[in-house]
C-alpha cells in the first residue's frame, strides 16, 4: 500500500511538473519496492529529462531482475535519441523476443523499431525491406490495439510517404514512451 501511495504521488507531481519533488518521489519507490517496474520508471523519468546516462543505468538495473517490453523499449529509445542506433535496434527486438510481451508494449516496441528504420534506412536498412517488415507485423496487431495507436500510426505513415531521409530533430517528441 504505500509503494502504491508513493506512486501515486510520483504521477501527480510529475503532472505539476515539479522536478526535484517527482524524482524524490520515485526514488522513494525504487528504493521501497525494489521492482523491476520502479526502477524502469525512474530510469524513463531521467530519460524524458534528458539525463541518458543515468536513464540507462536505471532502465538496466530493472531488466536485470526481470526484463520486460517496456524496459526495452524505454532503453532502446534512450539509445535511438543519443544516436546509437544499433544499439536501439537490439534493444527493441531483445522487447519482442520476450515470451509473454503484452500486446501494448509489443505495439510501442514495433512502432518504435519502424521509426528507427524509417529515421535511419540509409545505413539500417537501405532497402526498406525491414521497414515494411515491420509494418506487417504492426498491421497484424488486433484491430483495438491498431486503433489505440491509429492516429501515430497514420501520422508516421504520411510522413514515411511524404519525404526521404529528413531526420527529426527532436526524437525525444517522436517515440512512444
């Protein structure tokens, strides 16, 4: 009960936007609950702040108790920001492998990875075959998750039809959190 007052806490701070008492509050909850979950969360938290190399050292403390879609996909969006991009391949597809992926993290981790190759085909994939790949696979999703994420998915395919290797400047905006 009290990780979870905790938590509660940590959301309604980070909505105020009150930095340092929302990181104090997560915190608190890593250091309370000791989950993969609360480690994942600060380590997301540090990430959206723009502080990477405290991210990943979070995000990577809790897949090591158990890694999980989201853990993989926080991780591989830290990577794909800071511009490693192999490294964020391996981190999305490591989240896929994983048995037992829930339909929700499997959607993120797969629009993620088609924005990874969409954003860096000339070197990942320069000819498209892994992007539409990946796109199958989005479209195989069920109808509700596709339409959960319809609106991203529209807008990411006009912009896939509409230019040519125009890179984003502010991936941080782009990637499914």
């Amino acid at each position: 009960k009290e990780a979870l007052n905790l938590y509660s806490n940590e959301i309604k701070t980070f909505r105020e936007q009150k930095y340092e008492k929302a990181l104090s509050e997560l915190r608190k909850s890593a250091e309370t609950k000791r989950s993969p979950g609360s480690y994942i969360d600060l380590g997301m938290f540090y990430g959206l702040n723009g502080e990477y190399g405290k991210a990943i050292q979070w995000i990577k403390k809790g897949i090591e108790l158990k890694p999980t879609g989201s853990g993989y996909n926080g991780l591989g969006n830290i990577y794909m920001i800071t511009g490693k991009y192999r490294e964020s391949l391996q981190q999305y597809s490591a989240g896929l492998d994983i048995e037992g992926v829930s339909v929700d993290e499997k959607a993120k981790l797969l629009i993620n990875l088609a924005l990874l190759y969409d954003r860096k085909k000339e070197t990942l994939d320069p000819k498209g075959d892994e992007l539409r790949k990946i796109l199958k696979r989005i479209d195989s999703l069920p109808e509700f998750v596709r339409e959960q994420y319809r609106a991203l998915y529209d807008s990411f395919m006009k912009s896939v039809s509409s230019r040519a290797s125009e890179v984003d400047e502010d991936l941080r905006n782009s990637v499914l959190w």
